[in-house]
C-alpha cells in the first residue's frame, strides 16, 4: 500500500514552490487563490523573500501546507491509501484524503498559526531536541521537573523533542545529559509547540474547527494524537483540536502504518526530513518524494 506524508513547520525554505508556480498552471491557481485568501502575498515571501520572514510562524505554517497541498493536488496519478502528517502537517494530509476543502484548510492554517504565535508570547518557552535515550527515560526525566517540560515530538528511536517553559527545558536537557543522553540541543523555535502551553492557541482554534466542514476522507489518515488510523469526520476534528496540546506520536503512526500494510512512504512538501525519519524507524521501507 502507498503511504504518503507531509512535513510540518521547520521544512521551509526560501523559493519553496516557484518551480511549481512558474511550470503548472492549476498549481499557480492555487497559489493566487491562497494570496486571496490570506490577505497578502505569500507567494513573494515564499519565492523571493528573506529568511527571517519566512520563519515567522504565522508565515511558515501556510508556506509549508500550501507547498506539500499544491505538489500533491498537482501530481500525475496521485492517489493515497493512507495518509499522514507531522503537526502542521496532518492539515496537508486531510486536504489530499478530501476530508477538508482546500480553501478551508488554508484558512485553519492561517488561524492556527496566528493562535500558535500569539499563546508562544504569553510566555517565553521553547523546545529541544534530545539524542540517544529511550522514550521512556526522557518521559521520566521530564516528569521530575517542576516547571512545565513535556515529550513533545516522538520522531524516531532515539530521537524526541522536549517542550516546555525555557527555565524546564533547560533543566530537563541538563538532567537528560546526566541520564546519558547523547545531545541535548535548544531548537531555534518560536515557542513550546505541542504542549500545555498552548492551551490558549488550542482553545481558539476549536471554535475555528468546529465551524468548518469536515468530510469523511477517501483513505485512511493516521492522526498525531494517538497514532491511529481514522475516517469518521467528527472524531477526525475532535483529534485535531487536541493535537495542539498533545505529542506529536510519529514513529508510532509511521509503526501502525507499516503494520496496517504501509510498503512505500511518500514525502510531499519541502525538504526531506520524514523520509529519513521513515527509515530511522524501518530501513526496509521504500521512501521517495512528490
């Protein structure tokens, strides 16, 4: 079975898209329909922007989704059995399933990531990256720190980002380093995604959901908050409300996936980091990208 995946925020890059924009028309009526939307032109900071522009959350978040939506929706035979994303990622994911319009979609996006930025200045936090210890050893190591610092992105054996206020991820990267962790690095992120914190951003983004149709999608989609595959349209929003707040279980979704049949694992968007992240979790899978 032919799995495909979409990245979330970190893949994006400056003149992500252009080849797409310039050499297909039905892919520049989607970037013209999202300016629309949006309210200003993504596409020049996509395309010709600077850097620094393109790594503010409110920007990086459509930037990707419209990259992997676009690449899929304009690929010759494109035609998933399951799908998943990471994060950001699994609004990508309902868009090629057809279980969210396109417009709908990218207007979620934009609010998320509107919410997502304004809860990360409510208080400084942040996130980071922990190497070679066990799942279970940095979720212990984790729960002894009083101040907030959770398991955030389970992304592959050996390989978990921690969230949480600075002073708590701090502590738990010192505290991890004694454990026996190889690395414990501070990620050059906005704020603490996927954790407590973002309980802010979570509760406005429910009404947003709420009020959006959702359709039950044409192939199963394997959700963030507990690794499992689903296709009934109200318990797929219920699921994307609490993904804000909950842990991000790839390596569980990639495991389910290849139990359920999964042979090949298709990466739409910028970059390639679920494809190694894919064969961190199974060498034996073939991996390709849109």
């Amino acid at each position: 079975m032919k799995a495909y995946v979409f990245p979330g925020q970190g893949a994006q890059f400056v003149g992500m898209g252009r080849d797409l924009f310039d050499s297909s028309d039905k892919a520049k009526s989607y970037f013209d329909k999202a300016n629309e939307i949006l309210g200003f032109s993504i596409t020049n900071v996509m395309f010709e922007g600077a850097a620094e522009d393109l790594k503010q959350t409110k920007v990086t978040q459509p930037a990707v989704f419209l990259h992997s939506v676009i690449l899929a929706l304009t690929s010759e035979g494109f035609a998933p059995e399951m799908v998943a994303g990471h994060s950001l990622g699994e609004f990508s994911a309902l868009v090629a399933a057809k279980a969210l319009s396109f417009e709908d979609a990218l207007k979620l996006v934009s609010q998320r990531a509107t919410a997502m930025q304004k809860a990360c200045e409510l208080k400084p936090s942040t996130m980071a990256a922990i190497l070679g210890l066990e799942d279970n050893i940095v979720e212990e190591v984790c729960d002894k720190i009083e101040e907030v610092v959770v398991a955030a992105n389970y992304n592959c054996p050996g390989q978990l980002v921690i969230s949480g206020s600075i002073e708590g991820v701090n502590k738990a990267c010192e505290a991890l380093k004694e454990a026996g962790a190889k690395r414990a690095m501070v990620l050059p992120v906005g704020g603490a995604f996927h954790s407590p914190l973002m309980e802010p951003a979570r509760e406005e983004l429910a009404a947003a959901i709420e009020n959006t149709t959702f359709s039950a999608p044409i192939c199963p989609i394997y959700q963030n908050v507990d690794a499992k595959p689903y296709t009934d349209a109200e318990q797929i929003k219920a699921n994307l409300i609490s993904q804000l707040t909950s842990p991000v279980r790839w390596t569980q979704s990639v495991q389910h996936m290849i139990a359920d049949g999964a042979t090949s694992f298709t990466e739409s968007g910028p970059g390639k980091v679920l494809q190694g992240l894919v064969k961190k979790i199974d060498r034996s899978m073939e991996v390709s990208s849109i």
